[in-house]
C-alpha cells in the first residue's frame, strides 16, 4: 500500500503524464483541417506527424540523462513551459515549414516527461506498490490521451479554428508548472540511493539487462502499432458512418475517437490492479496477443462495428503501458532508471513513430489498391502481425525468466 504523501507525489506527477499526451495527440486531432488548409494528402500529414512523435521518442535518451544529473522537479518544469511555448508557436505559423518547426519543439519539450516522471515515481515506490502507482499514473495518460480529442471537438465545434486550439493548448501546461513549483517540495525530489547512504533491498538495485534490451525491441515495435493507429484513428472512424446533429464533421471524428480512447483507462486500471512482480510477463503477453487480435478485427470492420474493434484496441494495448514500465524497474537498479526509461521511450516513441509515416503513405488517396484488400486493410493487417510478433518476443521473456 501507498502512503499519503507517495500518493500525492503519484497523482501530482500523473497531471504531467496526462499534459504530455494531450499535447502528443494534439496533432492527431486537427490533423483532418490541418491537411485542407494547405492541401496537402496523408502522405504530408503522417511525415508531419512523425515530426511531433520522432523528437517525443528521440529526446527522451538525453532527457533521462539531464534528470538522473539535475533532479526530476527542474527537468518537469522545462517540459511543460517548452510544451506551452511551442503550442503558442504553433497557433501563430504562417505556413505548413513553420507548423513542421512547431510540431518539432514540442515533440522535443514533451520528450522530457517520460524518463523524469517515471524515474521519480520509481524511486519513490517499491517492488510491491509500483505496479499500482504505475497504474494510476497510467489511468491518467489515458484520461489525457482521451482528453484530447474531446478538448479538440469541443473547442472546434464551438467555431475555432485549429490555430486557436493550439493557443487554448498553451494554458495549462503554464498552469500546473505553476502547481508543480508550489506543491513538488525539495524532499520529494529522485535523489541517487548513493548519496543518501541507505541500503536497497536486493531486488531494487539487480540488473538484468539481457531482458532490457529485448524490451527494447518490444518498446519500437509496440510504438510503431500506437503511432500508426493514433495518428490517423479519427479518420478510421469516421468510417463507421456516425454524425451527431448540429456537430461538425472533424468535430464528430474527435467526440468519437475520445470515447474510443476512454476506454483505454479500464486497461490501465485493470493491468494496475492485477499485477505482481511474478505476473508481468505474462499479462504483457496476453495483452498483446488481443492487440493482434483487435487490429485484424480493424482491418475488417464496417460501419458501427469499426468503434468495437478500435475499442478493443485501446482496452487491451493500454493494458501494456503499467505492466512495462514496471518491467522496466524490475530488470533496471534503481541508480539507472531514469537513463533506462529515456531508452525505452527513444525506442517507442523515437523508431515507433515512424508508424505514423507508413500508415500515411499506406491510407493516401492515390495508394493503388489491391487485388482482394484495401490499403487500409492491408496496412491494419501489418500492424496486427507487428503486435503479434510482440506477444510472441513477450512470451519468449516470460519463459526465459521463469527458469532464473
């Protein structure tokens, strides 16, 4: 069980990881008007895409570098002031080079969050409690990552403009950097087990680090399926033929893609409440045996049926998210998290987002079609035997860590 103020500390850090994906997803949402004012086609708007995502993956190496040396707190608030001020940029550019350049910044700024959130939150929890306040802090992703669409059908449906989304994205990151200087105090800041001179049991400071690095290879392969789906996810559903009265077509896709990616918050809680030290690996495999299962069921899916299959998507892969962050704890000493949460995060959100170009490439209008599927079928085919060659390398792990 978690005390109050680790509580506190979990929850206050969570706001950061719910900012950060607003602020992934930020593109996804206006990605619709972004591709008509400048008339362009999804083979401009998935590389402008990995624009955002490649420097949210990338920057994360040297972000957990900066917090394992000038502390989570200063690295926290860097990110949100960084995100805050590419959002403003982003409302003001006057032409697609200049929205290339903002999406950059503020994939580079969002990078932070990962490698200095989680490090703090794994420094301040143990083997037994970790996987809860992981999945606590996953329940709040996904309230973000669910959030963003929303706040983007809301704001478009209510006559902005996307440039205008963007200014109203520059309020809160300057808001909970403000909570953040007021309520993180010094004490509550990831300090090296060295320099306090305490012991750590066993377990906190092991280093498995042949099994790091195949999840590694799980991180770029399960970052390639959520880029590749996130980014364009509005689009897919608006193939399930729903319009709401009085409600803008873009506006529409959003409300819809937000109840999708609500969703994703029961798999965060669920994979939270379930996990022990000893069940990992194997739910890991499992999720990502129904990820697989799921994306075959997207390739396939018509009208109404399309929002159950991307539904079951979002359940299962989000389930992933506490259960490989704790991994990461479990295989990493402590001393290196930090470090070892950047790499995983180069490795899903660096390598994974080039899963936004190939489906951009893979969904444009002038792809020629195949024999007996779609593009779009084929390329959510891809996917589904990308998820399960990782429910295949997640299993392999289960089994070689079984016999240790």
């Amino acid at each position: 069980m978690m005390n109050a103020k680790t509580l506190r500390l979990v929850l206050l850090v969570s706001c950061c990881h719910a900012l950060v994906h607003i602020y992934e997803l930020s593109f996804a949402s206006v990605e619709q008007l972004v591709a008509a004012e400048y008339h362009v086609d999804t083979d401009v708007t998935g590389p402008l895409g990995t624009c955002l995502r490649m420097p949210f993956g990338l920057g994360a190496l040297a972000a957990g570098w900066l917090a394992g040396h000038f502390g989570a707190k200063r690295l926290l608030l860097v990110y949100l002031a960084g995100c805050s001020g590419a959002a403003l940029l982003a409302a003001f550019v006057p032409n697609l080079a200049g929205m290339f350049v903002a999406m950059f910044l503020l994939g580079s700024f969002a990078s932070i969050y990962h490698p200095a959130g989680l490090g703090l939150i794994s420094h301040h929890t143990d083997a037994e409690n970790r996987p809860m306040a992981l999945g606590y802090h996953g329940i709040l992703g996904s309230l973000g990552i669910a959030a963003a669409p929303f706040l983007a059908a809301f704001v478009l449906d209510s006559g902005a403009t996307w440039q205008q989304y963007y200014l109203i994205l520059a309020v809160p990151g300057l808001v909970l950097g403000g909570l953040l200087m007021l309520r993180l105090s010094r004490e509550d800041e990831p300090s090296h087990p060295d320099a306090q001179n305490k012991p750590l049991p066993p377990e906190e400071d092991a280093a498995r680090w042949g099994a790091y690095v195949l999840l590694l290879v799980i991180a770029g392969s399960s970052g390639f399926v959520y880029h590749a789906v996130l980014n364009f996810l509005p689009r897919y559903l608006r193939g399930a033929g729903i319009q709401f009265a009085q409600t803008e077509a873009i506006a529409a896709d959003n409300y819809l893609t937000g109840v999708v990616l609500f969703v994703g918050i029961l798999g965060q809680y669920t994979a939270g409440r379930i996990a022990r030290p000893k069940t990992l690996e194997p739910i890991l495999a499992a999720s990502f045996a129904g990820v697989a299962a799921s994306l075959f069921g997207m390739a396939l899916a018509e009208g109404h049926w399309r929002i159950w299959a991307a539904a079951g998507f979002a359940l299962l892969f989000f389930m992933h998210q506490p259960i490989f962050n704790s991994l990461v704890a479990k295989y990493v000493p402590r001393r290196r998290r930090s470090f070892a949460y950047g790499i995983s995060f180069t490795m899903g959100f660096g390598f994974g987002s080039l899963g936004s170009t190939y489906m951009g490439f893979g969904l444009r209008e002038a792809a020629p079609a195949h024999v007996l599927l779609s593009q779009e079928q084929v390329a959510y085919l891809t996917l589904a035997a990308i998820a399960l060659w990782v429910s295949l390398l997640a299993t392999f792990l289960w089994q070689w860590k079984r016999r240790d």
